[in-house]
C-alpha cells in the first residue's frame, strides 16, 4: 500500500512518525508524496492543550468521512484514488481510549504511544480483511500499560532507505513521572523508562554511519536518564552527563543536543561535560512555566525562581553566549496580575534566547483541571501578547551581542523566505541565514560571520 502520516505535536510524535514510517517501509509499504495519492493514511495525534487534540481529530475526522475516503476534490488526478485504511496514533488515543470510536466511527485503528511499533501489523489483518466496507465494525483499538517497552524504537526511515539526512532525533527516555499540575502528558504516555546506554550508544554510531551528522536526545524530562531505570551496567557518574560523553566520541557525529531539562538536572557534572565534549551544544531548553513562587509551588514544578535563575546564571557564567529557551504558561487558574509580572520579570532576567508562550487549558484528569478556569480568554490572550512582545525586543537584543562573531552553522538548505540563500543553526540553535557557495550540501558545517540580527534569526556571510 502507499501511506502518508501526518504528524502533531512534539519532537516525541515526529520521532515516532518516522519510526512508523521505516516499519512499514521495511514491511513493503511505499510512501505517498501526498496525502491523497495514500491507500493508508495515519494522523499522530497530540493533547498536551485542548485546541492540538481538536486539530489532530478534526484532521482524522475529515480523512474518515466518504467524501475524504474517496479521495474527491482533493487528488490531483480526479475522483480515481479510493483510500482504503485510516488510523489515528499518538497521545490524544491514551486520553480518549474507546471513546476515539464514539467520535470517529469510520476510524480503522487507534494505536496508543507505547504500541505504535504494531501498526505494521495491525495494517497487514486489516489489510487481509478487505475494504472498510466489508471490514464493519472491525475497528481495532490499541492502549499501551504505562510501563510498556515499545517496539521500533530504533526504526529510524534515514537507515531504511539508505537516503541519510543530516538530522535526526533519538529517543532516550519514554514517559514521565513528574506529576505538574496542569500537564496531561504522565497519564498518556506512562512512566519513565531509560532505554539501555548500550542500545542508544549503538543507534546512534548506525545513524553516524549512515551520514548522520546531528542528533537529538529526546525525552519529556530528559535530565532524569537513568533515574527510575538503570541505564547503565554500573553506577559511575551520573547516567544523562555520562551519555553524552560516550556519544561524543562517535565519528562522524558532529553535533548532539537534547530536550527538554529541568534545573533540577543542571548540575555541577552536566556542566563539566558541556565544557569537556565539543560536540554537546551549549543550549537547553528550561521550561519555566511561570515566574511566580506562589503558582510553581501550585503546578509543582519543585523549584522556586531563585533556584530557576540560579540555574540560568551558572550557565551562562560558564558560557554568556549559552543558549537559553524555555515554555511559558499564561492564565493559570489563579494567576493574578502580580503572578504575570513576576513571570515577565523574571524572563527579563533569564535574557532568555527564545520562548514559547502557551494559553492555559485545563486538561481531563489533571489536578488543574479541578480548578476554576478563571483567567478570562481575553486576559490570557492579552498576556500572551505581551509575552511575545517582550521576548521580539529580547530576541533582537541578545542577538545583536553576536553581530560580528563567527558562528559554527550546520546548513540544512535553502532559506524558506528566500530560496537563493540558505539556512542553517549555530550551537545554540538559533537560524543562521548566508549566501551559500556553490559547492555546498545539507548537513555541512561552516563559519559564518553575523552581519544582522533579528528576533528570530541572524544574517551573516560564510567566513
Ligand atoms: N495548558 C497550556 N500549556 C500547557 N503545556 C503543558 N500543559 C499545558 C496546558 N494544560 C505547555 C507547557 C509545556 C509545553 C510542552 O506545553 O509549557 O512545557
Ligand atoms: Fe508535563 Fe511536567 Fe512531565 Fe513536562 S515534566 S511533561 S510539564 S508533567
């Protein structure tokens, strides 16, 4: 069959995409340029905030009905191509369970996060058993335990195809056991495991060899590796900083970064190896949440702000071009107009190089949720406007500092806006865009002069 995937949410549900991808590559499934040429399609479904869950279900829901079934209006070669399977992955299946089938009856299967490594499988007995239209009632459902190992967690569509990218992402830790008030994510994608350092050291030497020139490290609370599993055969060192020192003596691998880090795991050794492995890039992603000691210790994030600044502080003593980016909430339940200007004060002072700012939304089952959602919409919109304001100047002005400096840009290829330059990122994950010479390729590394700053991207020209 040809399939596509369309893919929400986080850096966790494009991994798992193309994971699927390569299974059903290497089951003898072709992929679909686009969506309507797709015998198969799957939407990977993401929940983190009400109006995300929407989109994914809204996208699948018009995928399921007979007019999208057929294909009509929207192939490129008329009303030939019938589709014959839909199915919906990913963390709103968790969240919904049986219900999914309530809301999209056409639905062929709904696969869990933990078990997306059967969707294989399940697509050949679908595939055995006919058309949807003989195939009633015949829709099958897939929730993970919260302590499942999943299947196909090395499957990367880079070493299927032998088409290497230059990029590309690792899971390492599946799963979170933080319980912070407002987040959904513990109850759909389970506890914590480590994968072995042994099964990682050797998924990323694969990429490595294939041409993989960067590698991301993904977990929801990546600086806890290690903690709830043993990683490692002994106990030496700390198990995250000892990762990435084993990683960064791979050939061929030039960069490696992680996501996301909680100050809690920013520590003295963490440090140590920043400063000892060149190829660990010099930025986190520290999601803050919030300024104010009164609504951290509600969302129990079990940090106040001084212990978050502290944080920051240290890394960027250690290094003041040390990138910093975070996640904000705006208008949680309570949060008063003194909460706010604690969360603006203390971005001020994080001098963070970006951020991303979400409008509060209560989700199922959270102890959040249980809370009056009191922050009128048009509040949280007004916050989250001038959040985004304040981080537009602070984006220019920290970027500004770096007009003159040669960075060591990754290029990835020609600049979206302007497709006679291109485009790549520093260590520090900000967008580089150059005028490229004429021998370039995707996934080398150069020096580029900064000529210009923007808030979200700096321009410069290859020294
Ligand atoms: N409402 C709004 N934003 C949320 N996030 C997580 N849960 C919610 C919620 N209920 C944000 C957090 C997190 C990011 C991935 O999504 O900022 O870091
Ligand atoms: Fe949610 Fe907290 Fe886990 Fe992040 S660490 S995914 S915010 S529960």
């Amino acid at each position: 069959m040809t399939f596509h995937i369309h893919t929400y949410g986080c850096q966790m549900n494009v991994r798992e995409s193309d994971a699927v991808a390569a299974m059903l590559e290497a089951a003898g499934h072709v992929r679909a340029a686009d969506e309507a040429e797709a015998d198969l399609v799957i939407v990977n479904s993401c929940t983190v905030r009400q109006k995300a869950e929407e989109k994914a279900l809204g996208k699948c829901g018009n995928l399921c009905a007979p007019s999208g079934r057929a294909g009509r209006g929207d192939s490129p070669v008329g009303n030939r191509h019938r589709r014959q399977m839909v199915g919906l992955m990913g963390c709103a299946v968790s969240r919904l369970g049986a219900e999914v089938f309530r809301k999209l009856p056409n639905l062929d299967f709904a696969v869990g996060p933990r078990r997306f490594g059967l969707i294989p499988k399940i697509v050949a007995e679908l595939e055995a058993q006919g058309c949807p239209q003989r195939r009633s009632g015949m829709n099958r459902l897939e929730l993970p335990d919260a302590d499942e190992i999943p299947e196909g967690l090395s499957a990367h569509s880079d070493l299927a195809s032998g088409m290497a990218g230059f990029k590309s992402y690792v899971t390492v830790l599946l799963g979170c056991d933080n319980r912070c008030s407002y987040c959904i994510v513990p109850s759909v994608r389970g506890h914590e495991y480590s994968r072995p350092a042994a099964e990682v050291i050797a998924e990323v030497r694969a990429l490595a060899a294939h041409g993989v020139k960067e590698v991301c490290l993904l977990g929801q609370s990546v600086l806890r590796y290690g903690r709830r599993n043993k990683a490692w055969d002994d106990d030496v060192g700390e198990p995250f900083p000892r990762l990435l020192a084993a990683l960064d003596g791979i050939e061929g691998l030039e960069r490696i970064r992680f996501t996301s880090a909680h100050p809690n795991g920013c520590t003295d050794e963490l440090l140590r190896t920043f400063r000892d492995c060149p190829k660990v890039c010099r930025h986190l992603h520290l999601p803050v949440q919030s300024g104010s000691d009164r609504v951290l210790k509600e969302m129990g994030r079990r940090y106040t702000r001084a212990e978050y600044l502290a944080a920051v502080a240290k890394l960027r003593a250690f290094d003041p071009e040390f990138a910093v980016t975070t996640d904000v909430i705006v208008g949680y339940p309570g949060e008063t107009e003194a909460d706010f200007e604690a969360t603006r004060s203390l971005m001020d002072e994080a001098d963070f190089d970006n951020a991303f700012i979400f409008k509060y939304s209560p989700r199922p089952g959270t102890r959040a949720a249980e809370l009056p959602d009191d922050v009128p919409a048009a509040e949280k919109e007004r916050r989250n406007q001038t959040l985004l304001a304040d981080q537009e100047r602070r984006g220019t002005e920290r970027n500004r500092r770096l007009v003159g400096t040669v960075r060591e840009v990754l290029a990835e290829g020609p600049s979206l806006r302007n497709k006679a330059r291109w485009s790549g990122r520093d260590g520090g994950n900000r967008i580089v865009v150059f005028e490229p010479s004429g021998t370039l390729r995707a996934g080398d590394l150069l020096r580029v002069k900064i000529t210009e700053a923007h808030p979200q991207i700096l321009l410069g020209e290859l020294a």
